[in-house]
C-alpha cells in the first residue's frame, strides 16, 4: 500500500515502488534479481503462466518481501560467484520460512552455499545447448512432471553445484553437472542450473509451470483485464480523494497510464499536455482530441511552442538542444503544477526496462523521459507508475483493455526532445514546417503499406547540408530529407528495415514534388550500433 512520507524514508525507492503499485492479487511470484540479464524474462514467463510477478532486488529486508505474500520466491542468476568478496546475498533466513523457493544458476549456487553444500569452480563449464537427464522418479515429479527423461537445456554457467547440502536430491544431470536441477522437498527448496527461462530450453516453460502450479499452488487467474482492475481499485485507494496530475505526451504508455488513472479517480486527475511546438503533424490535435473527446478527461493543453522556439534560437548543438528543452519543461510544467494547486500524486508512465535502465539502487526514481524528473523539492509529489513492472507489448494490452484507439496502442516512440533532434542545425519554424511534412509522408506511406506494425520506428530528418538538383530546365539547390525506419526488440540495438524498393521510391517521389524545398531524399541504412535511431 501506498506509504506515508515516514514510510517513504524508511525503504528504499524500488521496494517502496513496488510495494505501492503491487496489485491485489492473490498469487504471486517474486523474482529476486541478483544481476541476471534474463530477471525480466523470468518474470515475464511466470506472467504468461497468468500468475502475477515482479521483480525485487536481491536484498530487500525479508520482512519486506514477506509482507506482499508470494506464493513462491525465483532466485534469478548473476555474474557474480557465491565465494567472491562482494557476492550478492539474500537473507538465508528465507529458505526456512516454507515459501517455496526456486533458484536459478547464481540463485541455486547461492542457495546451496548458504545451506551447507559446495560450490565452485566447474571443471567443464557449460555454455549454450546441453543434454539433460532427469533422474526426478516419475510419480514424485515436481519440477519435471510430464516431461520426457531426456530433454535439452541452455547451460551458461563457470560455477557448478559439487556437494549438495543436507536434505537435497538431484532432480537432473547433464554430461558435465551431475547437480543440473535439485530439490530439498522438506523445506520447498529447487535449484536449477540451467535456464528455464530462455526460448533455447525447449521445455523451460513446463517447468516454471510445474514450479508456480503444483509446488507453490498458484492459480492461472491473472489477465491484464484483471491487472486493470485491480490497479485502479488500488490507485483508487491510494489517491483517497486527493487529486492527481499526469504528464501527458501522448505516447502509448502516459496515455495508457493517464486512461487507468482516470478510470480510478475520474476527473481528480488532470492531464497536463506541453506543446513544445516540436510535435509531428496534427500531433497536438490527435491527442488532445483522443483525452477530451474521447475520455472527457480534464486536460490542460499548455501552448508553450513560443518559448521553447525562443529557447532554441541558435541553438545547434545536440546536447544543448536537449538540455534546454529538458529545463524549459520542467518550469512549464512546474507552473501549470502550481496553477493546479498543486496535486499531491504525479502519474508516469515508466516501464519495466526504464526502471532497470536506471539501475536497480535507483531504479524509482523519476525518469526524465517527460522532463519531469528534475522537479523542484517545492512540489512535493508521490509517484503513482502502474506500469513500472510491465513491458510495452503489455501496457499495449493494458492499452486495449482501456479503450484507447488502435492508432494510440500501435504507436511508435516518439523521443521527448521531439523534432528539435531530427533537425540537424538550428530550429526554426520554416525548417520545422518541412520537416513535419517529409515526416508525414514517411509514415503515411509506410502505413499505407501495412508495415507499420513491423517497424519499431519511421521518421524523416531534415539535414543541415544543401545538394544541387535539377527541376524543369532549371538548377536547384535545395534541401535533404534522410528517412530513417529500423526494427528493433527494444530499442537498445536496431537494424534498418529493409522497406521494399516501389516503397521507398513513392516516399521519395512525394518528397521532392510535394515538399517545397527539398531536392533529394536518401535512405539511412545504419544499425545501430554504431549509429543511434536518431540522428542526434
Ligand atoms: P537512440 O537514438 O538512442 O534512441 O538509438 C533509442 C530510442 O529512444 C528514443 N529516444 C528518446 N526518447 N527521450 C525519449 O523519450 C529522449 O530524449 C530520447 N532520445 C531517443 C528514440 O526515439 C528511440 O526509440
């Protein structure tokens, strides 16, 4: 439940985070994250079972992670070895409280340590696609119930299990690891040393599925219909008739964030709409039109593109360009909060990979995707981040369940800074003009073409350079649009997308003969890295 200011000081962001967005629900899985790379994929695979789960760091206290009720504990792997220095360790005191406790690579490692066995070193590591032999009798089948005795598993692990601790039974072996999945039944303890959660372990899933079904007794209940449910009658409770503002840009996950918000609380929230006049094509309208019309939210809708236009005046510099539209923001938006009487509860949007983008010690606090991260102390607010344990492909069903239009759901990012970095050079209306032009014939034409849903991102970019062209009998010298489209799973790494030809040849025809001004259109076939998506 959502603390106090006390009780805020007391624990620290992430756990005060989750604790205050957890939905009621009766089962659920916590994954402890002590550094894995796949946390978020454990997570996730538990979710897709319809068992709700998030993610806690290794070390919260274990009053803490008894208090929010799971049903089962995962243990997720790490970099570290268990007899390094520094190694993450999670209260041992967990492992004799009955609550059922799966640990995976580090977790297992970790576990068996603390209990008594002995781990080091492997004198073959395993690494990738390995044999897997089940030695768990059949009528006993916990973790491998139903599944064939031979089965393939993805190891990545230098450390291995060699004497289990007193209680424990080897479950499964591979080649090299005569310890590959273990069980203390007595006390609810597992272990696997390989990884259940990666698509490259065939039937990791039915694993983790024996784990959250039969051993910690979860029910497949949850739906994101529920999770909406749930959150906004948690929010609800949470606000407790005070009023709340969101930061509204118009993207998929503060619209989704914003729509769930107004569901609990009604018109004690009100969305705050900055247009930096660094917006596409009707932008402003769309959303302005989608939250008025549509939800008949209460909506601010801040006309600031004078200032931030002034603001930007010979400005050329990327970094500069960021910084200064970060920082007018902020005082635009600190105004409306004050004009406002100043709600006590600020929506956002953040995701699950923003929170670990952030790192995991200060994984809440606030990003500065909407600029609102740098608010002055004199403004108090509490956070309220529904979505700060969910993927986007899930808030785009949140999305759905709430009644947002399709368009709002598919939309790609759109970066805050918004055109200001996708005009190279200095930003000046006339440039602006064109490029919002070049940039909604790029997208219209892409979705035209039903690829949209394809790409992670299209747009167009005005650059700072002029190239000779020829029109009529005349010479020209105008200006030249790159148009960039990648795909992408998260938008860390990208590949250009390789539209077809007849496609890029329509955006291009339509560039140069409808946008004054351009003569030449050329297409960015970096990925990145070494190239970024954007261009600044
Ligand atoms: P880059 O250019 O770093 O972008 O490859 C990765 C993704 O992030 C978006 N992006 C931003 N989003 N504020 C945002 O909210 C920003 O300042 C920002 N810069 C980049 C970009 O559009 C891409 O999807």
């Amino acid at each position: 439940m959502p603390g106090t200011q006390v009780q805020q000081e007391r624990t620290r962001p992430q756990e005060r985070a989750a604790a205050q967005v957890m939905p009621p629900v009766d089962d659920l899985v916590i994954v402890l994250d002590f550094g894995a790379q796949y946390s978020q994929l454990i997570a996730r695979r538990i979710r897709e079972l319809r068992v709700y789960s998030l993610i806690l760091p290794f070390d919260i206290r274990l009053e803490d992670l008894l208090a929010l009720k799971p049903k089962g504990i995962i243990l997720s792997g790490g970099p570290a070895s268990v007899y390094e220095d520094n190694a993450p360790r999670c209260d041992p005191a967990l492992f004799g409280t009955g609550v059922p406790t799966l640990g995976i690579c580090y977790g297992m490692q970790f576990m068996a340590h603390v209990l008594g066995g002995e781990t080091g070193p492997a004198v073959r590591k395993e690494f990738g696609r390995t044999r897997l032999f089940v030695d768990e009798p059949e009528r006993d089948g916990r973790l491998f119930r139903g599944l064939e005795r031979r089965l393939i598993c993805w190891m990545s692990h230098g450390d291995t299990v060699h004497r289990l601790p007193a209680g424990f039974e080897t479950l499964a072996h591979s080649d090299h690891t005569p310890h590959a999945a273990v069980a203390d039944p007595a006390r609810r303890l597992f272990g696997l040393q390989f990884h259940p959660e990666v698509s490259h372990t065939p039937w990791g899933a039915e694993v983790l599925r024996n784990f959250v079904y039969n051993v910690c007794g979860c029910a497949p209940s949850w739906t994101m219909a529920s999770f909406v449910e749930q959150a906004a009658g948690e929010i609800a409770a949470e606000v407790d008739g005070g009023r709340a503002i969101c930061a509204l840009s118009g993207g998929v996950d503060s619209s989704a964030a914003a729509a769930l918000v107004f569901r609990a609380i009604g018109d004690r929230l009100t969305c705050v709409f900055v247009d930096h006049g660094l917006l596409r094509l009707g932008e402003a309208e769309r959303v302005v039109g989608v939250f008025r019309d549509h939800f008949g939210m209460p909506l601010v809708h801040v006309d600031a593109r004078a200032r931030f236009l002034d603001r930007l005046r010979g400005v050329a510099d990327p970094e500069h360009k960021r910084t200064l539209i970060g920082q007018e923001f902020i005082t635009v938006f600190a105004e409306e909060a004050e004009r406002l009487g100043r709600p006590e509860f600020l929506v956002q949007g953040t995701l699950y990979p923003d929170v670990i983008e952030s790192g995991t010690r200060t994984a809440a606090r606030i990003k500065t995707h909407h600029n609102v991260g740098g608010l002055p102390a004199v403004m108090p607010f509490r956070l309220i981040e529904p979505f700060r344990t969910l993927f986007k492909d899930e808030v785009r069903v949140v999305a759905r369940t709430l009644g947002l239009p399709d368009e709002l759901v598919g939309r790609h990012p759109f970066p805050g800074p918004g055109l200001a970095i996708r005009v190279l050079g200095d930003v000046t209306e006339e440039r602006l003009a064109v490029l919002r032009q070049a940039d909604a014939i790029v997208t219209g034409e892409i979705r035209r073409a039903g690829l949209s849903r394809d790409i992670w991102q299209a747009f167009a970019v005005l650059l700072p350079v002029q190239s000779v062209g020829v029109a009529g009998d005349a010479r020209t010298y105008g200006n030249v649009v790159a148009v960039r489209a990648v795909t992408s799973e998260d938008g860390m790494t990208a590949d250009w997308a390789r539209l077809p030809a007849d496609l890029l040849e329509t955006i291009s025809n339509r560039i140069t003969g409808e946008v004054k001004g351009v003569s030449r259109v050329v297409y960015d076939i970096s990925s990145k890295p070494p190239a970024t998506i954007e261009w600044e």
